[in-house]
C-alpha cells in the first residue's frame, strides 16, 4: 500500500495531477444544473465525485487488474459556465471539450451531454451510444424549455450527433409519454427497461448492448438515475425500481470490446445524498469505464 | 410535456383536484399514529406520500400506457382524527371513509386499515386481501395493546371483515411468535415470505397471488415496511431482508385481474426518511395501483 | 382549541384557503432558482414553508393579539415560470404579481424580488424598502450574469423601482467588492451590519429603521441568510455571525407604523435544512409581518 | 481522568449505576409520546438523552465543583406504560413515581408531568414550579385531547398540584389564544417572555424566579422547547426566537436556594435532532440541576 | 406479546441481562477504530448496534422457532482500551476475550479481530473462517501501519491463528493489488466474490462454505461493509455492488451445522448511517448467528 | 465579480494556488484524528473545510478591505502521517511543519497543535497564545492516554513551547477537574468562560486579550468546539452554552496588533456537520485572522 491514506489524496479524481501534458485521458467537471426539471443541485456533484473517487484509489481493478490511474489520466478541473444561461453555457462547454482527446465529463445535468456529443460528433462524426438512465430523455421539450436535461437525445438525434441506431438504453422506467416513448423506438433505439434488467443477467444485457452497437466509435451516457433510490438516493428525478450498481457494473465490464471515445456520469445531487454512496457509484462508474481502455 | 415543472404542481397527489363531484377515485390522508409499537411518525406520511408524488407527473405508465390523472381521481385531503384516542380515532375514520365508492387512503399506521375496512365491509362484506408487509399482523395484542398496529389483521380476519382463505401476505419476514404465525395459517392465510420472493420471480408470485385471491371484492394494504430498509428507510419497525421496489412493483402490475375495491398505503414515518425515497415509493405503489383501474 | 391537529392542516400557507375572491391578500410561491450562484434548491422553498407555517397555526401572535388568518388573506398557489429562462421567468412572474394588490411572496431565489418590484412600482412608483440580507445585493452583475440574485437591488434602484434614500440594509456581513459596498452607499442606502445588530437592540434598530424609511409605500425583502446559519441552514450563500431569529422578530414587530405594500421572503434551500428549521424562521417572518396589518 | 473513554461509558444517565438501593437521587425514562399535537417521537428521548450525558462524565461542573455522580445517584430505566391508552399510561407513571424520593424524570412528551405531579403533590402538597418552555402549556384541551401536551399546567393547576401564585414562566413565546393566555396570569402565573430574556440577562431573570418561587416545596419543568430550534432542532413544537442554553444554565445555575424536590426534561424528539445537540442541551439541563444539590 | 415496547427495552444487546454468572454466550462491545484507513467512527458501534437490536425482541426466529434470548446470553458490556495505542489496546482485548467461552463482539473496527482470534487460537488452535467483507483485508500493511483494519487476515494467517485451507471469503470486490489478492489464494483462501454470490443463489453459496470449512471450530467474522452501501451506508469504507442483507442472511441461516466458536461482526459507524439500518443489520445478522447455536 | 462561479472554484483553500514558491502564508490540512476522546471523525476536517472556504471567494473582508488572497497565500496540501501511531504521527507533521514561515494549520483533532508548536517554538522560542476552546486542555493525560487532544496544552506548557503568562483561554465551560483547572491558573494562564463572553461583549474581550499577551510572537489556536454546537455541530466534543460566531468574529478581528506566527483550526468533524455550517465557520475564524495579518 502506498503511504497516503485515503482520506488525504489531494481533491482530484483519483488523486491523479491535474492537467499533466502528457495524459491522454482528460477527467472534467462540468457543474451546470439549468436544465433540471425537479430537484436542483446537480452543480455540486463534480467535487462530491471527485472526494468519493479516493475510496478507490486502493489498488487494481480485480476484474481485469488495471488501475486506471497508470493509463495517462489527468484531472483537467471545471469547465467554465455561464451563469443563469443555458445556450451560453453550452456553447462553453463545447469549446472546452473540444481541446480533449478522450474526455471523462462529471456533471451537472443531464443537458451537458449535448454539448459533448457536439464537440465530439463534430471531430469523428455520428456516434453509437450506450445510455444508462431512468428516463429515455427524448423528449421534445421540458415544460417548454427545449434545452432541458429531457430533450438531450431528442436533440442529439435531430442533430445528427448520435446513430440511433446504434444507441441502446438501459434501466428506463419513468411514466412517460406514449408519443415519447415510440418516436424513440421509431428512430431505431433499442430500451430495455429495469424490469428486464433484473428478469435477464448482466452477460446477457451485455450482449445486447454489444450487438445494438456494433463496431465504430461509441459514447457511454450515465445518468446515476438508472441505478435505485436506495443506491443513489442523490439525484434531481428519482424513479423507484431502478437497477443495482451490481448489475451496472457487470453490465460495463463486459463492454471491453467497444470502441468508446468518451463518457459522462451526470445527474448527481450531492444535497440529497448519504454518506456519499451516490458519488461513490458514479466514481466506480468511471473508474469501471477506464479500466476498460488500453 | 405541460408547462408546469415537477416541482411547483399543487400540493394535492399527483397535482389533482381537491374533492371534485365528480371522482370515482378519491385520494385521502390518515394522519394517525398511535398505533405504533416502535418508532413513531407516522402521523407525516400523507403530505410526504402527496410531495412525492409529484415526481409521477410526467407521463403515462408505461405498464399500459394509462395515467392515473385522468381515471376521474380526486385528493379528499386529510381525515379528522380524535387526538390521542385509538377507538375514537377509528370510529372517526371509518365514518368519514364511508362516504367515498373507492378509497386509496395514505396513513398514518397500519390500525387504520381496521377502520377502513369497517367502512367497506359493512357496505360489501367480507374482502379478499391482498397483503405486503414485513409482518403478519396477527397478533392478538400489541404489548397489551389490543388495537396497536401489529393486530390490525387479528381484528380484521376476528370481526368478518376479511376471508381469511381469499387473503395473501407477501414479504414476510419478521420475528415473530410461532403460534401467532400458525394461527395465521390455520386460518387459510397464505404467507409468501420475502426470502420466497427473491429466491423466486414476480410472475410467479403474481401467480400465487390471482390463485389466492380469486374473483369477488378485494383490498390492497400495502405496508411500506414490506419493502427493504435500504429503499425504505422512513418506516417505524424496519426489518431487513426485504423486497425491492422492482419486484414490488412488477407484482402489483401484474394484479389487472383483481376486482379492486379500495387499498392503503401505511407507515411512512418521514422523520426517518432519506431523500423522499421511502415516500416516493409509497407514492410509486399507489400510482401502480391506479394504474390498474379502468 | 381547532380540532384540526396541526400536522393535518391543509397544506397551504397557514391553512387559508386558496384564492378566495374576497381576499384582501395573498401568499404565493415562486419556484425559481436560477439566478444562484452558489448552493442550488431555492425552488423548493414554497412547499417547505408553507408546510413549516402549520406549526404556527395555533393561537393569536402575542405581540399584538392578532391572528393573520382573519386578515381575509388566501394562498394563490405557485407562480408559473419559464424554465431555464431567467428572463422569460422574470417577465411571467411580474406579470402573475401584478394581478394582486397586496402580494406575501415566498421564494425562489432574491431573484424574483426584481420581477415583484417591477409589477408593484409600475402601480404605485419607487418604494422605501426595508432589506435584511447577509449581502448588499448590489453588484451590476454575478460571475458575468447580469441577473444574478446578487445584483438584484443594484437592478431595482438603477431601473428606479427603489428609493435608495429611503432603503435600508439589516444583517449585512459578508465579504464583499469595495466599490460595490461604496457604491451602495453613495446611492443613500443606509447598511446595518450584522455585528452591529448584536452590539445594539432591536429596539434601537426599528428606530433606525423607521426614520430611514419614513412615510411613503415601502417593501420587506427578506433573505432568510440574514439570519445565522445556525437558526437557517437552509440557504445557498450562508455566512456566519448573522442575526438570530428573535431579534428579526424583535425589529419586525416594532414595525408597525410603516405602510407596507408587499414583502418577500427568498432563499430558503430545504434540501439543507434541518428538521424545518429554515423553513420555520421564515414562515415565523412572514406571519410577524402579517400580523402588522390591519 | 478516569480510564474508561466516554464512548465506552455504560449507557445509564451518566454511566451511573442502575437503581441501588441507596441512592438519594434517581433518574428515570417515561417514553411516552401520545400527547404529542404536532411532531410524534419523544418516545425515543430517553435513550438519547442518556446518550448524550456521557460526554458530561468528565470532571466536575464548574459552577461550584461539584460531579452529580458523587451525589447517590441512580438510573432506575424506563416506565412501564400502557401503549396507546393515556389515562392508563398516567394512572402508570404516576404509580411507579411515588417510588421514588427525589425522581428525575427524561421524557417522553409534557403530559408525563401531569402524571408525575400528581404522585409527588399527593406527598407533599401543592408545588411551587420553575417551567421553561416556549408554550404556556395552560389550554383546556389540545384540539379536543384534554390530556394532550399542552393542557398539562390547566390540569395540573385545577387539580391543586401547582400553587399558581409560586409558579413562574420562562421562555414564552408561541402563538396562542389570549383567553388562554389570560386566564394564566389571572391564575398568578408569571410570564417571562423569550424576549424578555434575551433583553434582560439571567442574573436578573434568575432573581424574577427566586422571587416568584419564594420558600416551600418546588418542581422544575424544563420543556426543551425553550430553546431555540439552532440549539434544539430535536423536538416536536420549534418555535423561532428562543433561549440560548448559556441562559438557560445561567439562570438555573442562580436558583441553588430553592427547595427543589423534582424535575422532567421533556419533548425530546431524537428523530429530528441533529449530531445529538437537543440530547446534549437536555441531558446538560439535567446535570446543571442535579449540581444544584446537596 | 411482553408488556415493554421495543422502544422501552434496557440498552443491552436484545435486553438482555448484563453479566449473569449463568450465562453461555456473551455479547461484548468492542469500541477500537485506530485501525480505520478511510472514514472514522466504528467506536460508536456497540451502542448503535445494541440500540438496533431492541428492534428484534419481538418473537421468534421463523427460521426455526428459536428465540436468542433464551440461549443463555449476557451482555458484558464494553472492553476497556488504550486510548490512542493499537498495540497495547489489542493486548487488553485479548486479555478479556479471553474470560468468554463464547463470545459475540461487536466493534469497533476489523483490527479487533486479530485479537479475538488470539485468545481463541491459543485456547483452541486454529480456525475455520467464514469471512464476510467487500476486502481480503490481507495485506501486509497499510499505508505503512501493519495493525491497520486491512491487515488483519494477514496478521491471523502468519500467525497460525486461522487455517487459510478452511477459511471462505464471502463478498469480495474491492480495487486490490494483484499480488496481496494472488497471496491470499495461495495460502488456500477461497474467494467468492459479490458478483458471484448475485449471479448464483444463497444455498448455493452455503454448499460451498459447508464444503470449504467442514468440520472443526469456525469463527465467524463479519465485515458491515460486506453488504451493499444502499443497505449499510454507515461504514468506514464503503464498495459500491455489495451483497443484499437477504443474502447474507439466506446464507447464514443455512450454516447451522457448523462448529462455531464466536463471531463478530464489525465496522459499523453509526455517524454514516440512516434510520439505523446499517446497525439494524448488523444485529440481525448476530441474532441469526446466535439463532444457528443450541 | 470574477467569472467562475464560487461552486466551481478549485478545491484549495479560498481556490489558491497549490504551493508556489513565493507564497508567504501557507494553509495546510493535517487529517490526524488518533487523539481523540469522543465522537471521531476529525480526519476529514481539511477537505471540508477547504470546501467550505470557496463561499468566502466574492471579495474583501469589509471589517478592513482586504482579501486574503491577495498575501501570497498557498495551499500545501495535506501533511503525511504515521497511519494508527500518535508519536510517529506527531514527528512526522513537525517535521514538516518546519518547512514553512507562516503555516495556517486546518485540523484534525487538537493534538496536532502539540507538533505544530514543537516547530515554531524550536525557530522562535516560547510562544504567547490566544486559545479558543471549549476546554481547557491542560490534564496531564486522557483517559491514559498522554498524547491526547486534552492534554496538548499541558505538554506544550510543560515542555516550555508556550509562556504561560501570555496565554489566554476564550470559551471555556466543559465539565473538568479542579485540579486541572486550578493548575492551569497557578500557571498564569488566564481563562474567560464562555458565559464571561455573553455577559461581557467582544470589544472588552479583545481588550483582555491584548493585555494578557502583550508584545513578543504570539500563536492562534482554534478548537471549533469553542463555538456553541447549534452554530458548530461538526465536532467531537460539544459542549452546551458555547460563544456565537459573530462574537469569536468580532473578537478576532479587533486582534489586528498582535504579532501572530501561526494558527490551526482544529476538531472540524464532518460527518456531524450540517449544511457545512460548522465547516464554514472554520474557514471563516481563517479568513479573519488571514486579513488581520499584512
């Protein structure tokens, strides 16, 4: 063991150096919270993350033993927001992303997603999309605001920034509506709900997932929503039956073979956590996700 | 999506008006809790459950596409209780029950679902009963207490109100004495323990439950405690092992069949809550519940 | 006594009814937090608050022997907002405020104290203002935002909604520009600081406060930060060494000779309260200044 | 310093010994909630409030250098009650009090003192009463209850158990009916108001109080309401502007002249405290009186 | 049912007595965390996990109708410690433990293992190991401490306190480095990790614990952070996909045919938790241990 | 107003600069927490409290229109430690607390200061010494324990680090022996309690404390318990009846003429916190004695 206990290792994510020049994996926060419909606080999630991450910083991944840590890995900080404007703030969001090679985002809200994708849609074209999330997030508009975090693939499709299909959605469950939930399914998404989570095994969601995208570039999207209230009780839009972090992290670690460019975990809301078991599933997130690169 | 965000919809459950003439459903809080053996607080659970729900007000079920909102539902508000008075509390409450054709009532302990069914009974005699709880609730008396909580269902099945053979419990797995337990059962009461839930799957209790209830009137009381303390933290006599909100909710949808005449949802104790979430999943079951209605 | 317990009090301000005709005034809520720059959550504060006020409804308010409830004043619910829009939100809730002659307003954010002055001055011209706040609130902007809930009096008295000669600050402390505070200064506001409060008597402070304002229409805007974070957690910008609650109440009641035209009470953040607390002080602040009306 | 930690301490009030038989003094729990009109939970007082007292077994109170332990003290453990019944559960605190020479009582909710009155004024006579709380606790009856938490000084004044013209008041400022308020004056009561205090200083309240009480027999009654909720979130009826607890213990550290001859701490509700500080303040109040003995 | 409520039951492990002469199973608390490499607080152990097991005095185990009550169980209270000196406080924890014949410790955290195994080992040899935790907790060192929580199996593995070919690890799946998991293995550990005990089923679990300890004195050791943090959120170091509280106890309750000697279960840290669940669990896995012995 | 909001500065304290070369005020976190008697959990003070600071980032202390930030102020980071070793642990942070002019030191439990002293006394000589606290610190061991928090002053009395004469004690009230006490006098330590504070008012303090310490280096020692836990929960000892915030504030800043060397803030413990309350008030007793210094 190193001599550092945890609950000293400096304040980034896994304690790595904050934006060495030779990283070749970027970690950001991106605490933006405008577009949240319900509970609000999602802006605070980047440092509560990145302080859950120490938990981590313990040795390999058993699964694969990798420590991410050896990959090239740099803790960039925050992005720059503009304050009280959605449009503004994603637009910032954009530029910054852009100067990443391979970017590991910590939100915020949902909405950042967006300017993410168009950042890297922009680079290397339309992106296949693994999404882990409570609600399918195609809508429209939010109570009228088309830039809330429910829109953000309806946007990201419209746009062109993902395939949809080759976009797959795991843990859905919210009430939602009808003309929602089929214009998804129209435009080629593949949902599997929680319920067919918990029914089926990870190996076998994780084929589906294999086979939905295919070979080409990819995106993982993780709202911390899909997992339970129980094992993520912080987040703006609760939805109860949600999958276990188990279940999540047996799903990723079976996704080794997907030529993934990047990745957000968005949606945490430190205000409405306990004991930090929200950002601890949202770091493990992470830190399961770049135990799969190479 | 409507133009009124999550989070500023009425204090009503699900945002529907107070008492209209025309419901076919009514929604009404019974904020009593003297009943209670343990921890108390029971008496905060309907405006909890109410606040909750908002978070359901997005859409349709996707279950079956319907929303609760436009089956003709009202929010009656909360009953009159006689402070400090168990009987008088009760007569108080079946009274007041009395007057509505379908009730969903948001306690308050569980000694309310002895005044409720009182109310139905008397107009529609003997109920089959479909039960989810951690305990049976056939206790003679409550450390003396002969209409404390954990005797609701003695009196129930004594008094004629329920058909012991046409009742089910589901979730089961308290302490408890073995010849309360096998009074339960010489009554014809099936008991379907928690353990029996996770080691099988919700069709097939779903299954258990259509055989045991049959046709004729029944009665959904669903006792929070039924589910894990880890999802359902806010409840007075927590027990461990319990049921998941998945599988929770995967059985009730399951229940169409069932000629529903009215149900509860009791014990949230809020004070003891996390996050809304054990009033969120209270919230969840009565919405799931509705669903079921045409 | 009622026979109404307090817990089962319908759940708006005080138990009054909701928008009576024959009402002579009016709380609402204004669910907007989007002009913080700091902790989010305000947008949750009308619920909280009018949930806490239940546990003032009880009896007469000593000081004077009146009950708010008999004033003829009615619950006219939550503003409508534009979500995610700062501007829209301002425009709607100007629009909504000006429909009502005496408007009891709970946030949200201080944002929306901009939109309120906006509709009221509009009717009556520039109004004395009496402030409690830990910050002047007079920056031109917020980290860039022009509309920050930090540069709201620095809005109202440039667009000539506030006669900064007759307005005066209470509880001020925390650390601030030098050019903002001169700024304010030189406009005529007279500052209070919090350290001064505790020095004085509220007594002496109401003196203060009645010879600032004097005769003419004046406003209360009350940040609920103006109280120490030991009394009111549940804010987004706390600072230590603020006001206690008895003497915000002490200053308040001896404020009767003033001709009050609306008030506001902003900032409540109920995800970082304690057990109501926060929410208490200010449903206790608004039922104080009620009860100077007559 | 002794050797055993304060975390280690047996968990008696102040890890005394549990009832030997020549202790002078006594302390006993009476989790008792049922009188409760707002917030439920002082049932679970007494276990907290014996929690919290050890980390007052470190030496002795300064004040005059006297360790309550040193004084024949005992913890006799918890009342027996009867669950959901208050007449019985009175007429069984009542009973198993006159045990007790010098009893001090944990509550449980205000009305245990009825019950504790009646077994000491049946002993010696009518009593002199030093009562903190923020409510006069002089209603006929509580929405109805007679014997809820607020009645307990009417009953206890119409039953002769109290001499009203020996009884003083500290900390007073609730809403309340001015009939009931008169009616307590017009008994001889006096009333401190918590602003009273707050302008005056304990020296001079603490002489109001010795003056008021004068010679003979008293009880002190401290409703840890008293305090403000910043100091003592954990509990049923908060009410803003409160006492600190330096005053309290300031004051009640200038009434060693009096002839006390018992004392409760009620309304203790843990499930609403906060890092134990409301046990902490109850448990210090109990040590302060017993410091006062000899 | 008996006559005290749960909540009125004295603050001993199930309320039972303290110390009988007659006793044949102890329960102690052990209130050492000096070993705690992440988050403190397992000192408050003992009193949150008595405090939890008031909980379960209700009945029988309808497991098979036992109730641990009626064992012949005492609870004696706290081990003393050397405040702030890890070798020296397992020296007297040894000593004392050694004065059991068998004994229940509750901790504290996993370093008070190694000395529980040290007065049993020298008394009875090595050990069989049924070994619950989310870490192999068998490193050589930690951070440069080799008494840390994290080292204690191999500390009793070296010292031939336990026989690593009859010891069983159940609920593994923390980062670790390759060589300290690779060292484990060696020595005849098996290692069946969370991910396992969820893919298969609990009596499948229990063949292989049955078959890996066989017969001879066992020792169970129970890590809290074995079990998933939405169910055991307050302890020390927390991993996300833990085992369910349904699990570990479908499994315990099917090892009744072992020779156990003593167990512990440790690492709770009650300022993390919620509600209690975390100390609820801990107790019910005592109760179901002490249910398994005749 | 700077463009980066205060929730996403970086996490250094007041978002300074991580140790560059020309810093002549150095904060650093020393996580120790092996010295304490009670509640643990002083570890993961430094991280809370460099969080926390970020609210005070939005400009100049008005008391005298500095910012701190503008010094030549850095942030070094944590201090390494002797994981579960009091004296190795002690060595270490002298060790490396030598390295820097000005250190600011954020704790940790109070033991730590014992270090700190040995350093800057051995550079300078006996030092004067402003000690707010709950308690007086000065018993010659801890429950055994020699190098416990309670002890430091005794030791760095008795090891000359500290001239006696020029010591004063603010906030002290804690039970203690009368030895200790009456040492700590004979001594020449002065000692203001903290009722003295209530009853006297911080300019008089302060003139107190400028008399006591006269002339010659002079060291800040900052135990958060001073502060009363209504307004400072976050810690392991609380003591009832502490100072308020805006007196320790107003004291400290009339403290501008002494000739400070250092200071710590000691015995945050987080996971008692509330909202960041006590956490905030920490960083805030910095930022003040930061801007006195020039």
């Amino acid at each position: 063991m190193a001599l550092t206990p945890t609950f000293a290792i400096p304040p980034s994510f896994l304690g790595v150096p904050l934006e060495p020049a030779t990283a070749r994996f970027w970690v950001a926060g991106v605490p933006f919270d405008l577009g949240t419909t319900n509970r609000a606080g999602a802006r605070a999630g980047p440092l509560a993350v990145r302080h859950a991450s120490r938990m981590l910083v313990d040795g390999d991944n058993p699964a694969n033993w990798r420590d991410p840590r050896t990959l090239g890995l740099a803790d960039a900080g925050d992005f720059a927001l503009a304050l009280g404007d959605i449009s503004a703030s994603l637009a910032l969001i954009e530029q910054q992303a852009a100067q990443f090679s391979h970017l590991v985002a910590i939100g915020g809200d949902h909405t950042i997603t967006l300017a993410l994708l168009r950042a890297l849609a922009k680079r290397i074209g339309p992106l296949g999309m693994v999404h882990f999330d409570a609600h399918v997030d195609t809508w429209p508009d939010n109570f009228g605001q088309p830039l809330g975090h429910g829109s953000v693939f309806y946007r990201a499709i419209t746009e062109g920034l993902v395939d949809p299909r080759r976009m797959i959605q795991i843990g859905i469950r919210s009430p939602v509506a009808r003309a929602v939930y089929d214009w998804t399914l129209a435009q080629g998404v593949q949902i599997v709900s929680a319920e067919e989570v918990h029914m089926s095994s990870p190996p076998a969601v994780a084929e589906r997932v294999l086979a939905a995208v295919g070979a080409g570039p990819v995106y993982l999207s993780f709202d911390i929503d899909a997992i339970d209230p129980g094992q993520a009780p912080g987040t703006g839009t609760p939805e109860v039956g949600g999958l276990f972090t188990w279940q999540a992290m047996a799903i990723l670690k079976r996704l080794g073979g997907l030529d993934f460019r990047g990745m957000d975990v968005v949606e945490v809301a430190p205000a409405y956590d306990v004991a930090e078991i929200t950002a601890l599933a949202a770091a493990s997130v992470i830190w399961q996700y770049l135990s799969l690169q190479s």
